[in-house]
C-alpha cells in the first residue's frame, strides 16, 4: 500500500516559494522620502561587494553575491550563494 504522507511530501515540494533579495538598507526621514523624485539617489548601508541577504518571507535561509547572468542580453542578475542558513536561521 502507498504511503499517504510520501504523496504529500511530493506534491509540496513542488510549491514555488517567492525568495525576496536583500541587498542593503537606507534610513531617510521622513521629510527625504516627502521631497523624492525621480533620479533621486538613496544610499545604502552596503557596499558592493557585501554578501545579500535572502529571505523566504521573514527568515533569513541564505546570504550570497550578485551576479549578471553570462549571455544574458537583458542584464538579469543572479545569486551565487556562498552561506546556506541551518535549520534555526544564520547567526
């Protein structure tokens, strides 16, 4: 006899989960965010060569590196990670 549970496992392995990229932060106030415009510049608390962060929803399940995906002619980018996160979240 099957088991039900096998069958389950299965069909949720094939959920698609949306992953949501972190690449810094900014912290204007309140009057900055009022006066932006278009071409209007936010620094972030980043640099380029600092890890991503990646979540799915609010937990953190890896950090990585951006990366331009090679022959790509829209310029998509993608994540190379370097750190996979336990099962508790990175520290």
């Amino acid at each position: 006899m099957a088991d039900p549970t096998q069958d389950t496992k299965s069909a949720m392995s094939r959920v698609p989960v949306e992953i949501t990229i972190s690449v810094g932060r900014a912290h204007p106030t309140v009057a900055e965010l009022l006066t932006l415009k278009r071409d209007a510049i936010l620094t972030l608390d980043r640099g380029l060569t600092d890890p991503v962060e990646l979540y799915a929803g609010d937990r953190l399940i890896a950090r990585g590196e951006l990366q331009e995906m090679d022959g790509d002619p829209s310029g998509r980018l993608a994540v190379r990670l370097t750190e996979v996160a336990e099962t508790d979240g990175i520290a």
